[in-house]
C-alpha cells in the first residue's frame, strides 16, 4: 500500500508539557511559544485545557492570530449519566475560539473498571457521544486513545472497539498514547502494525512518554509501521519523565527518514532558538547534552577528534550543526561564533559587511557577555540593540547618574504589616539632569516608575509602554543570595509590538535597572524618537 | 537459533564517560564509583586509558580490589610504520594491573583514508597484529569497531573485514560502535541482523551515543538482533550528547525484556542511590526527569491522576518505583484534592487522622495560598511546616518587627559606578529584641546576612545552613514589575539535607523573606532547635 510521505506535527507543549512539576506558564508565555511554533509552521498547536484553570480560560479567549496553525482544545469524553450537550466540562471546551479539539478517553478496560467505575459497553457509547456532539461545533475532532499500548496487550479488541468508536464518530486522527510511558519501540511496532490493517495510518496519530528513555524511538517506529501525526513537545517538557521531544523528532524525520513535515522554509534552522526560548521563558537550565540543539552537541574535545574535525567534519558529526541553527565548539580553539553572528544579524535585518570591524568586537563583548551570564537567545532587543551600538546605529537617549531603592516591612501603630518601596533616580539628559522619586510595591517596580516620571516629559513615545513579564534567575547557585542574577524583562506597546531584554548583575536591582535601560532604548529607537539635544 | 539469555554489561563512565566537557574525576571519584559498580555486579568495568593522562595512570597503577568485575583498560590499536611489541602506547596499555583490554580501531574506510591516511590493506595488519599482540599479555581482549555502522552504510565489505580481523586475532568481543551516535534503531536492526549472519552475536558488543536521542533503543535493538554485550555509561554520562544511558538499559533489560545481566540481588534497588552518587561526585544538579531514578519519574500532579494511583498504582505507572529504589512523589497542586493532601501527610511521616479539623483548614489555606500564587509542588520544607503549624506541632523560633533594605547604584569621585546593598532587621526572639545591620552584593543577599548575624547568637545550629539556590517568577505578568513576585530558595546544611521553601509577594524582598524564614524554620525544626525561652 503506497501512502503519504506527509508527516503532521502536533505540539502539546501548551498542554501536557505544563503538567511538568514546577512549570506554570502565564499567558505572555503561552502566547509567545505559540507564535514561535507558529512561524516554524507546526500543524497543531494544543493550547492547554480551558475550564481546567483560569491560566488556560484566558488564553483561549484570547490567544494570538494564526497563519498556518490549527489551535486545538484540549479536553475529556463526557462524564457518565449525562448526555454530551448538558456536560459542563464539553461546554467550556467547546465554547473558546478554538475551532479543533483534542478529546481524551480511555481505551484500557482496566481503567474504564477501576478508575472511571463504567460500564465497557457505556463507555463506548460515552465515546462516540462525545465526539459527535463536538463534531458539530468545531472544525476538527481528534480522539486521544490514553493508555492504547497497555489497554491493546491486556484487551486488544477493547481497545479496538474504543478507536472505532471514535472513528465512527467522525474524528479526524485518532492517537494512540503511550500515557504511562511504558512500551518499548519492538511492541509499538508490533501493535502499530496491527492497528494499521483496520485503520488507515493517515488517520492515526502517536502520542509517547519518556519513562523508558524512548519516547523518541517509539515515535519513530510508529511512523515507520505507517503513523502520519505525531504529538511531542518541546524539549520533551512533560509529566514524570516527559513527552516526546519535538526538537529530536523533527530532524530525525526529515533529515535522517526523508519524511515532509511542513515545516517552513528555514524552520528548521529555529529549533535551537526554539529549544532555548522555552527554558529562558521557563527560567529553567538548558540541557547542555540535549541532541541537536545542545550547546554540547557539536563539542569537539580531544585532540584527535578535533584534528579530524579540521580534516572533514563528517569524521565526527553526524549531521551539520548550522541545518539545526547550532554550532561547532572547538574547545581547545574556540574559534567558533562570526558564522552565527552574522545569522543572527540577518535575522534582525541588519545587513552587515562580515569584514566591518564591529563585527569582531561585538565577537568579542558577545562571548564576555555570555562567559558572565548573559544570554541573547531569550533576549532579542538587547542583542539588536548591542549590535547597532557597536555598528553606530543607535543613539543615546539618557544616562544614569544613581538610584537609590529603599524597601521596607514593618508594622504600624495599628497593627498592621505594611510594606514599602521608594526610588529615586537621577538621570542626565543631553545635559540636564532630571531627578525623580517613585513608589512602587516592590523595589523594580519603584524603579520603573521612578524612571518613567523622568523620563516622559522628554519623550512621550514611553506613554503606551507597558512591562508584561519580568524574571529573574540566579546563575552561579553556588553562591546562593549571593550569586549572579540574571533578569529578563518583555515588554510590549499599543502598535501590538513585543521585545525582551536582559541584565545581568549580582545586585538584582541594579540587574533590573539594565534590563529597564534597554527596554525604554529599544521602544525609542523603535519608535524612531528624536535624542533630546542640549539646551 | 537457540541463543543465550545472557546480556553482559559493560561500563565506560569512567573512560568514554570522562570524555564530556565539563567534567574532571580524581582517582577518588574513579575509585569509588568503580566499587559501587562492582557491587552491582557489572561484568566489566573500563576504568580509562593508560599513557593518556596522569589520572589514568594513578588509577591503573593502584585500582580497587574487585569482586565481581573485569577490569578494563582502552587503548588504540598500534601506530602505522611499527611493530605492535614496538608501540609506546600499546605498552602503557599492557603493563598496568587491568588483565582486560578493549582496543579500539577504525572499520570505516573514509577515516582509514581521510583521518589515519594509512593503506586499508595494512590497516587490517595493524588490528590483527596489535590483537594478537595483546592477546599474549592479557586474559581478554576486545575490540572496538569504531564507526561501525557509518562504515557498514559506506563500505560493508571493509567494515566486516576490519571485524574479521579482530576476531581472528582472538578478540573475545567484538563491539559494534555508533561513534558519531547519527544512526537509528532501525538501521541498527537491520545491519547487526547482517553481521549475527557472519559473526555469532555472543561475540558482539554495542556501543551508541545519544546525538539523536536514540541511544538506549539502539542499544536494544542491537540486543534484539543478536548482541550479548552492552557498553553504557552512568546517566549517560559521555561526550557530546552522552553514551547509552546504563541506568535506563539496565532496568529495560531485566525488567521488560527478560534478560539476565548477572547483576546481584538487590542491585536493582540500588540503581537510584547510583545514578545520584555520580551527580553528587560531578557536582551536577540531578536531571529531574531521568527515566527511573528521576525524582520526578514518579510525581503525580492532576487529582484525577492521583485518585487513580491510591486506587492502584499501575494506573499511572508503568513498574514500581521501589524495584529501582525510587519513589512515589504526590505533588501539591492547585489541582489538589483531600487525597493529594492526607497522601503527602503519610509521605512526611505524619499521622493524620482524615477527620481532624486542621486537614479541612489546611485544603482551604493551599488553595487560598496558591491562588495567590503560591506553589507547594516545587517546596516540599514549606508545605511541611504550613501543615504542621496547622496541627500545631512546630514552635516559632522568632518573629520579624520590621527589615529596611536600601540598594544603590550611583558614579563616585573616581568615574567608577557602585552598587551597594545594606539591610537592617528588628525581631522578636522570645521577648527580646535583636536588631541587626548586614550588607551584600543585593538586596535579599543583605537580608539574609543581617537575619543570620541576629539569629546565630541564639541558635548555633544555623552555622551549617547554606543557600544553595534562589529563583524569582513574576507570577501575574499582565501586571509587569509591578506583579506578583514568586521567590524558592533550596537550602542545604552539612547533614547532606536540601530543603525548599517558597515565599510569594508583591514585593521581592518581602517574598523572599518570606521563604528565608520558612528555610531558617526548618532547619531549626529538623535539627530539633529548642525555642529561646523567655528571660
């Protein structure tokens, strides 16, 4: 039987990947991942589970305008005793703006027995229900087959049954879940295999958990016996030990299987900024060793290895680091890092003659930089914004004389805890010098409001200005309070504009006023303001 | 064919696993981890390379006294233009105290040409002479097929030529590597099914490395064909993107797949405690996620999930975390029901009876707290001490009346900017008043410092008490600095403890207060402080 070579990607970052203890996005989050992924041109993105929490509510409410993506909903079968269109939990599903859903239910009978206390016969009929009923409402339905692998072994024709239920139903892919991450890739194989004489590969979708250390082969094995949607997350974020990690799928299918996922042109260039977008946003540590887009993962060490490297690359790498946005470290050497500058100057649109000679410094601050704790692939508007004043593009709007920030605790004569913040800033404009105070309820929000009463007589283009995430995190953990802080601010204007910057410091305030300082030049620059000239 | 169930393993943490960036064992590291391997009962452990470097030469000269292991020593097969008994290197190889060697030797004809440039002809002489050489000095010897199966994919008949070779020169395994770590189970399957033709598979080895996130199922697949000796690391510890993940194959081995690895009672359990003695040597954090021993691999966060779980483990995972001497983790969440809650009770030792008032207060206390944006499953000391203050079974220590923090930055008479941090704090210590001045390289750094400088005077066992990482989340972002502010502080003291505690605010200096002061209370509760007294 010919079939596609037409791989669909489905991204469940949004929604299983939050199940990972100790991820909690917020809106601005979701919403910024959900562009990135957009623009690689991902097929599906599965947002979360609206009615599940009010962080989810809000961003299917208002989630961002796709080009090429389909939004997807999240949700479960209809609860027994009560029909599809009187079940409150379908009714929040099915009422957000987006036009797919993703329905989840079970297909192991020892789950329909002891965790949902069904009868089977029911259940399939609570299946079917649910997935007509949504099929009226949105464009597309999907049946997520939860515990498929484990239900087929201990009762294939169940499990059989609960697909064609689904199917039946009018579901577009059914996928069939791995969910305890149990299942080696020879059995996903084998079961795939026989799933695929009853229904089509191009309706099925696979779904794999890391608990074994092969949630990507097991991927890969479904696709192979004929699987055409493939659901993973990025950097394999996930419950437990994670989902399928999109990053290493991608270019296992396309580069290594020759499989059409899509994508882009130039996406896959994305997925190392992609990979590390996702930890700056979630303040957590990249995996150095991670494959593809590990700042290890091209690292060449030894001195034979990296002779041979110099002879031909191919010696030692499997593939190109630059097909994935990533790059060869030399250790010994360290010559790595103009090709990628000059990447990341077309990416902003700088047209730069490689040979302008403020393109080897900025080599040069770029790797201090980073040696200190800077990062710039979660930082655009810093980096552009280091760049142009090394290439002498960009002017000086203002400079720091001193702040001063007071924050206290204490109680008053009532009783009461009260706390306080106060700054106070001096600034020199084209030679004047402003001084203002601010309050704030915490120490940087004093700051920028300080910062802001200074500066918008001057230029009123910060008017529309607002700070829509602030993080912060603590490099060298060693140190403890003492150790390096590294904050990363986005902010955003009424033009729908969105721009992230970054300071470093082991004063986190005095870190916060860097982050700041680039926020307001990148809005002004932007803006195209006019310097304010001497009096 | 009739085959043996017999998988023997093999280590190279401490040579192949040595090789990543970053990481530096001392002869005590080596030696330690090769005894706990030992008792393990691995079969063969590679403890490095003799004549490469000093450490190696220590280890070698003087190793541990095994029980169960070989002890192996790598080297690289003789140079061109000189006999094997003639070669510098195969001797350092062959006089250390090792009796085991594996030889490792090129078998893909573009590296005999383009890295070595030596004849392919006189090549194959140089395997089989140093072989054989070696084979007069030790009990066993074996070779690895560097590049194998990039070899096998370009030149088979090379490739096999170059195994031949080796074999005839009374290699006891033969070890078909990944080197590269490019290729994929499937191929892995398709050319070790080749090779069992020629060669018996109870010679072959396998040996992979993770740059496609596949390593662990090529390691398997290898084993499905035919091959009966596994090479792996530590957590994958190993250049690049890392080896073979020992952890993971070893439990997949036994576990799902039925094969004996001759591993000794209760090894199994112990895999846990292994995998996290390597972090601790390498001083490197823990991966959360790792499969098996990760302290995540068996978190349950949903309510529906854990529900399922108290009725029957298997619901959600997939073996018992005790067969590989991990654990059960109930995190709290704001998806937290009555059965998260009395669950975490037991895992923290207390004894709640279900109908006591304090577990109806305490469910409404998390939610309140984590609606505010408090999150208990990152800060397990925080949560403990928020329960048993309210079943009243840990004292106050102190209390704060007030902190003032003051930071600055500011350009003093030499053109040269500084930043300075000072805080002040007045508490309560049984009646008596404690008011303390400390500085620091920040604000909560100051904080701390004053905090301690007025608390060890009375409670000595802060002494050991160290900070040993501080994150910050700004949790309501729409607000910008002006959010909500999350702080989690991991403390650790001398008694090997790590705590974590969290502390939520709109200010950050409050919100870390707020998780200093859980740290400090719970150091002093577990090290059993008794309360000042009033004089």
């Amino acid at each position: 039987m010919s079939q596609s070579n037409r791989v669909y990607l489905f991204d469940t970052t949004l929604r299983d990947g939050a199940q990972t203890q100790g991820v909690d996005f917020t809106v601005a989050d979701k919403a910024a991942i959900a562009r990135e992924l957009d623009r690689l041109g991902i097929d599906y993105i599965e947002g979360g589970w609206p009615g599940a929490n009010p962080t989810d509510d809000r961003f299917f409410a208002d989630p961002p305008e796709f080009q090429n993506a389909k939004f997807v909903a999240f949700g479960m079968t209809r609860r027994a005793g009560r029909s599809a269109a009187n079940d409150p939990g379908l009714a929040s599903i099915l009422q957000t703006k987006a036009r797919n859903v993703c329905m989840v239910g079970k297909t192991w009978d020892f789950h329909v027995d002891v965790a949902l206390e069904v009868d089977r016969a029911e259940y399939l009929e609570m299946i079917a229900d649910s997935l007509s009923y949504a099929k009226t409402r949105m464009d597309e339905t999907m049946f997520d087959a939860e515990h498929f692998f484990d239900g087929y072994k201990a009762n294939p024709d169940y499990a059989m049954a609960c697909l064609a239920a689904a199917e039946k139903a009018g579901a577009r892919w059914l996928v069939l879940c791995d969910t305890n991450g149990g299942t080696l890739p020879h059995e996903v194989e084998r079961i795939v295999g026989e799933v695929v004489k009853k229904i089509p590969g191009d309706r099925l979708g696979i779904h794999t958990h890391n608990d074994t250390e092969n949630a990507v082969a097991n991927t890969l094995a479904a696709v192979r016996a004929g699987v055409r949607q493939v659901q993973g997350t990025i950097n394999g974020l996930g419950e437990r030990c994670g989902n399928a990690n999109m990053i290493s799928l991608i270019p296992n299918l396309v580069l290594k299987m020759g499989f059409d996922t899509g994508l882009k042109d130039g996406a896959m260039q994305r997925l190392t900024h992609l990979s590390r977008l996702l930890d700056d946003r979630l303040n957590m540590p990249t995996n150095r060793s991670a494959a593809y887009v590990g700042t290890r993962a091209f690292a060449h060490k030894g001195g034979l290895h990296v002779s041979a490297v110099e002879k031909d690359p191919k010696t030692y790498e499997h593939v190109d680091p630059e097909i994935v946005g990533n790059q060869r470290i030399i250790v010994v050497s360290d010559q790595a890092g103009r090709s990628n500058i000059m990447a990341r100057f077309r990416q902003i649109g700088l047209d730069v003659d490689p040979k302008h000679p403020g393109v080897a410094r900025l080599l040069e601050i770029v790797k201090e930089r980073e040696s200190e704790g800077y990062a710039y692939d979660g930082a655009d508007a810093s980096f552009e914004l280091l760049a142009r004043h090394e290439l002498h593009t960009v002017p000086d709007y203002f400079s720091l004389q001193s702040f001063r920030v007071l924050a206290e605790r204490r109680v008053n004569a009532k009783g009461q805890t009260v706390a306080l913040s106060e700054a106070t800033v001096k600034l020199d404009i084209a030679g004047r010098r402003a001084m203002e105070v601010g309050e704030g309820n915490g120490p940087v929000n004093a700051l920028d409001a300080a910062l802001r009463k200074a500066l918008l007589p001057v230029y009123p283009e910060l008017e529309d200005m607002r700070l829509v995430d602030f993080k912060v995190r603590i490099l060298d953990s060693a140190g403890g309070t003492a150790a390096t802080t590294r904050v990363m601010i986005e902010s955003a204007d009424a033009k729908g504009r969105r721009w992230s910057t970054i300071g470093v410091s082991p004063n986190i305030v005095d870190a916060s006023y860097n982050a700041l300082y680039d926020a307001i030049t990148y809005k002004l620059f932007r803006d195209g303001a006019r310097p304010a000239q001497p009096a």
